[in-house]
C-alpha cells in the first residue's frame, strides 16, 4: 500500500486556499489603506504643530523667523509635497492642501486632521 494524497485531496486543499485568500485579500487591502490615511492625519498633525511652533517664534521675533506659508516649508520629517499655512488673527492656525503620497489633508484646531485619497 502506497502513502500519500491523491490528486483529488490536492485539488480539494488548493481550492480551499484559494477561497480563504480571495476572502482574506480584500480586508487587508482595507486595513493597509486604512493605516496609510492615519499616517497622513499624523503627518499633517506634526505640520500643524510645526506650523504653531513657526507662529509663536514669529511673534517673538519676526525678523528671524518670517512666518511660513507653505507647508512643505515647514521643518518636519515626512514633509508634505505641497499645501497652504493660513495664520489666523485669533492665533490659530489652518492648513489645506497638505499632500502626502495620494492623500490630501487639511487641518483646523476645531477639527484637526482629515484625508480623503
């Protein structure tokens, strides 16, 4: 008597594998685009705390530091590909058109971050 499986019992364990990963593949795709968009929300959250950091040196010294008014300008690492800084007059801050990777973000203190791809 020989051991080992019949071509059958093969096939019946690939088709089995193959039904797992055509279910499986989907969710991991959604989870891998879910952690890049919290990656750029935390990205533009460093820029907006970066861009408070540039606020508060400009108003104490304004020559040395001039205020920055595009977030790629910004002395972050992972620094955004373009976007706007808009200083408000109540001290706050706002930025718009932060893009990282495929992502575009924007920030206000109320809301802070949001991307949308």
């Amino acid at each position: 008597m020989k051991k080992g499986f019949t071509l059958i019992e093969l096939l019946a364990v690939i088709v089995i594998l193959a039904i797992i990963a055509l279910i499986a593949s989907p969710i991991v795709v959604g989870l891998i685009e879910d952690s890049n968009k919290q990656a750029a929300e935390r990205s533009t959250e460093a820029v907006a705390s970066a861009a408070k950091t540039r606020s508060a040196l400009n108003q104490m010294n304004p020559t040395t530091y001039p205020k920055i008014t595009t977030a790629k300008d910004l002395p972050v690492d992972n620094a955004p590909t373009a976007g706007t800084v808009t200083y408000n007059s109540d001290g706050t801050i706002a930025l718009s058109g932060v893009v990282f990777g495929s992502y575009t973000c924007t920030y206000t203190n109320a809301a802070g971050a949001a991307c949308t791809k």
